[in-house]
C-alpha cells in the first residue's frame, strides 16, 4: 500500500492510501484528512465504490459518489488528482502490489 499527504488549495489537508491488484484496479483506498464531508458516511461509500476501479473510471466514480455532498477544504479533483498520481507510482514500483 502507498500513502500520501497534500495540502489543498482550500486549506485542509487529504491523505490517501490504496494499494492495486492485477489488472491495475483499486484493491484497497483510504482517504483520510482534515477536511469536512458532508455526510461524512459519504467517505465510506466513496472508499467501497473505488474499490475495484481502473484509473481510466476513477473519475467518474469520485464525481458519482460525491454528488450531492457538502466538500470543505478539498475538491474533487484534489483526489482525482492524488489517486492518478498514486496509481502512476504503484505502476512505476510493481513489486508493492499485493
């Protein structure tokens, strides 16, 4: 697994972790941080939803499973953005992959 901290634009902070199975999908995605997620269970959803996705839909399923939920101190694509860059860094070090 592979984590990383950012510092927003808005301010707060957004750490996530994942790790990737073969076929480069999410076997596993913790974001964590500072900022506010209104409901917060919405972080849960969004984590079980990633679960199994390629990069390519990573997009779609952040926008998807963050509608309608009240962001302070991220963006959206502040995480799209970080898992990209997370997924490139598994793909460049293959031998993390579980």
């Amino acid at each position: 697994m592979i984590s990383k901290v950012v510092r927003s634009k808005a301010g707060k902070t957004l750490q996530i972790s994942l790790s990737l199975k073969k076929g480069d999908r999410i076997e596993k995605i913790i974001i964590a941080g500072d900022f506010i997620a209104i409901p917060s269970s919405a972080i849960d959803r969004l984590e079980e939803s990633l679960t199994n996705t390629s990069e390519e839909d990573v997009d779609i399923k952040i926008r998807e499973g963050l509608e309608g939920v009240y962001l302070v101190g991220v963006t959206e694509d502040d995480m799209i953005s970080l898992i990209r860059e997370l997924i490139l860094s598994l793909r460049s070090y293959g031998p993390q992959r579980s």
